[in-house]
C-alpha cells in the first residue's frame, strides 16, 4: 500500500508541477512573445487565463458550501 501511496503522490506532484509551469509560461512569459510565433497556438487567448482559475474557484466554493450545509444538516438530523 505504501508503494502505491508514493505513486499517487509523484503523480500528484507531477501533475501540479507541469499546470504550474505551463500557467507561468502562459501569463508570465508568452506576452512578450511576437503573436505570429509558432508558440503562440499550444495556448488558448490570454483572457482565459484569468477567467478559467475564477470559475474554478466559485466552483470549488460552492461545492464547499454545500458539503459544509449538508454536513451541518446530517448533524442536526442526529441531535434531534
């Protein structure tokens, strides 16, 4: 289980350090890069940079919020 465990993790690791690095390609270095490069296709408009970790963001509040309201219901269910 332990080997499995240090998998899931190098994968995690991997996987958040590769997003990481090509979201600081992305917003830090790529404008300053001529638009008619060749580089310029492996990413999406420079809009979308901001606007996709938004919606990821009041996605994942709102799965919060409501696994917080779901949990304070269960509880109060057992209380009464």
């Amino acid at each position: 289980m332990e080997l499995a465990d240090r998998a899931v993790g190098l994968l995690l690791t991997l996987t958040s350090l590769s997003i990481f690095t090509y979201y600081t390609f992305w917003v830090i270095i790529l404008p300053f890069v001529d638009s008619d490069h060749f580089i310029q296709q492996y990413f999406l408009p420079q809009e979308y940079a901001i606007l996709i970790p938004v919606f990821a963001g009041v996605v994942l509040l709102c799965f919060l919020c409501i696994f917080i309201g779901s949990v304070m219901l269960k509880s109060k269910k057992k209380k009464a």
